[in-house]
C-alpha cells in the first residue's frame, strides 16, 4: 500500500475510492506516568510518551491501511496525522486520508 501527504503519484492515475482513516487512544501505565512527571522538572525527553505516541501512530496507520484494502485500493493520498489529548497522560491518534485505485 502506497502512502503520501500529497494530492496525486506521479505517473499514476487514480480514481478516488473515499475517504478512510484509523485511530488509537493510548495511555501509559501510572510508574511512566509519575516518571515523566519527575523528568518535567529537570526538562529532557519525556521517551516513555514519545515511543507512546510512535506506537500509537502505527496502530492508526495500520487500521486506515486496512479499511482501504477493503476498499480495494492501491493507495491512500492526502494522508493527515491528528493528536488529541483525552485525558492526563492519554492520546488519541487519528490518522486519515483518500482511499485511491490505479486506472
């Protein structure tokens, strides 16, 4: 499955299928939690979110990648991330797109 941020593949042209997307919520568990609230006041990398976040992005790719293999696609165009905080120390990820066919 191809996936770009832009409107169109070069050389291709496609027939557009709809619109598709997947989403996630994730959380730590409350030991990375409390870590990360220590490490807030020394500054640095909070790592324990950003491989939260890293992991949560796959998950949603995964899921919009599917729904556009259901659809029959070749390929999602147009794909766009959004983040939302849910609750302290929880995320969702959205990620969604143009499902699209090869002519």
């Amino acid at each position: 499955m191809i996936l770009v941020n832009t409107d169109y593949i070069e050389g291709k042209t496609l027939e557009m299928l709809g619109i598709v997307g997947g989403a996630t919520i994730q959380s730590k568990h409350i030991g990375k939690d409390i870590g990360a609230g220590f490490k807030t006041l020394v500054g640095g990398e909070l790592r324990g979110y950003t491989e939260m976040m890293e992991e949560a992005r796959s998950i949603a790719e995964k899921r919009m990648v599917e729904n556009a293999e259901k659809m029959g696609a070749d390929a999602v165009v147009n794909v766009r991330y959004t983040t939302s905080a849910i609750m302290q120390g929880a995320s969702e990820v959205m990620v969604y797109g143009t499902a699209v066919k090869f002519r």
